[in-house]
C-alpha cells in the first residue's frame, strides 16, 4: 500500500521564527498540498533550557499568519522521552552505544593533542575517542560518584552491522518539479556522534529520526544547513529498521552579513516584521525572490 505523501514542519522554540523558517513551512505546505497530501507540525522541545512556552506560541501565531494548515494534534517530543529511550536502548542492546564522561574542554584538549585530528561537518573536531573502550570499573566509579554521561555511537562498530546487514547508506532524493536522485552517504565524517546528551534521554539526530518514522513522514525537506546530518540519519535508520524518507534540502535565506538567518544571531523575526506592517504575500515574494523558490 502506497502511503499518503506527509510532510513536517519541526521547529525548535528557541527563539522566534525568522524568515529562514518561513521558506520551510510554506514549502514543506505548498507541497503537500500540490501533492494531496498531510502537513505536520512537530515541536522540537527537548532542550529544557533554551526552549520556552512563549515560543512556541509564537510559533502558531507566525504560521497562523503565514497562512499555513497542519493536522492536529502537535506532537511535542518533550512529552514523549520514552520513544527515544526505547530508540537508544535498542541500540546500546546490541552495543552500539558506550558513556562518555568527558567534558568538552577535555574533548577539546584531547583532539588539540592529535594532530591527525579531523572535523566533522559542522566544523567541530572529530570526538578523539577519550572514553572509547574504557573499562567497566570506570565507568562504575564515575557512574557511583552521580555524574552523568553522554551516549555516543561507535561509528566503527555501527559501519561494520550495516555492512552485515547487507543495507546500502543511500537515500533518496526529490526535486519539487524536477527529477529524484540518490544520495550516497558518508557517516563516518560524524565520527562517534553523541546519540543521548548528558541532560537529555535523548539527541537532535536520534528523536528527528524516531518522531519522522513514528509519525509516518515520507519526505523530509528542510535547509542545507542539515544536508550534512542526513547522513547520520540514514545511518540511524538502518540500526534502527526506519522507512526511509525522500529528503530535499533547500536553499536558505541570508541576513545581512550574508550567513544564513539564525536566532542566535538575532535576526528579524517574522513577528518583527509583521509589526512592521509586513504582509504574508511580500513575506512569500521575499522567500521566492531570495531562495530561489517559486511558490504558487
């Protein structure tokens, strides 16, 4: 049986929504839409910390604004941490998963000390391995003195089972009115990736990947800027016997110093800029204007 296309659109509530999140919701409805398909809206709110109720208002409020219709009701990861425990207990099962204590001034150090030391795609260097292998009396201590560790993923051990399994680390691609490709990935370039935070039972790329199969999402498109990550998530899938989505990865919109619109840099919110007496209709032919998209 052939499913229903289904898209999403997961914002974290960090900060409000700038015009970056705009080119991913009005594409990800348009095209479902044009497809006859579903729209889902997913909050992303694992980080306690930086993530806060008055966002994620503000969140409804800019794509009320916009225009834009999903299906009810919002799945909030925060409300459902037992899925990625189940996820990550799956994979620490077949020992795939081990503790990393290590801080980051000490992930730092350890990688300044190597000089073969690569990075990973987000520029980060490549996790030096300080507590692969470590044996279980440390790891007994550390856990005995209360701290809390990361969960990483052997990169090399997670390689070897996909290969056994005979899975190819591909996955597909589309073009909104062009034509699909295949994507040959390279997880390896994550090197041993954190797969439950210290402060979470869970990470960015373990629950985008269980929520995306949990709630039957058959394309993901989302910005350039996480074109890189999908490799790991295909990686995920394959351990984890996941469907495989289509994936497209648009481009994205430049603020004014000409990187990519980020709240952490503060840059104009649609909130802003609706106050500024802003319509949806220049918002679409900003977007269309600057990333290249065509929206009908």
């Amino acid at each position: 049986m052939q499913l229903r296309p289904t898209f999403r659109f997961a914002p974290s509530p960090t900060g409000r929504l700038h015009l970056g999140h705009a080119c991913s919701a009005i594409l990800n409805h348009e095209l479902a839409r044009s497809m006859g398909g579903r729209l889902i809206v997913r909050i992303e709110d694992i980080d306690r910390e930086r993530c806060r109720e008055e966002y994620v208002h503000g969140i409804f409020e800019d794509l009320h604004w916009l225009g834009l219709d999903w299906e009810r009701p919002v799945r909030r990861q925060s409300e459902h941490l037992d899925d990625f425990r189940a996820a990550w207990a799956r994979l620490e099962a077949t020992g795939l998963l081990y503790p990393c204590f290590a801080t980051r001034k000490e992930i730092e150090q350890a990688a300044a000390a190597d000089a073969s030391c690569a990075h990973d795609p987000d520029g980060s260097p490549l996790y030096p391995g300080v507590w692969r292998g470590a044996s279980a009396p440390s790891v007994a201590a550390r856990l005995a003195a209360g701290d809390k560790p990361a969960l990483r993923l052997d990169m090399a051990k997670a390689l070897h089972v996909a290969r056994n399994r005979g899975i190819d680390l591909v996955y597909p691609t589309f073009t909104p009115g062009g034509a699909d490709g295949l994507v040959i990935t390279r997880p390896e370039h994550w090197g041993d990736a954190v797969i439950v935070r210290k402060e979470a039972p869970t990470s960015y790329h373990l629950s985008v990947v269980a929520d995306d199969a949990l709630q039957g999402i058959t394309h993901v498109v989302r910005g350039r800027d996480l074109e890189a990550a999908t490799d790991l998530h295909r990686l995920l899938q394959a351990l984890l016997d996941l469907p495989l989505p289509h994936y497209h990865h648009h481009g994205l919109i430049p603020g004014p110093s000409g990187l990519k619109l980020s709240k952490s840099l503060n840059d104009q919110s649609l909130a802003s800029l609706r106050a500024a007496g802003v319509t949806p209709l220049q918002v679409r032919e900003r977007i269309g204007s600057t990333g290249g998209l065509s929206f009908g």
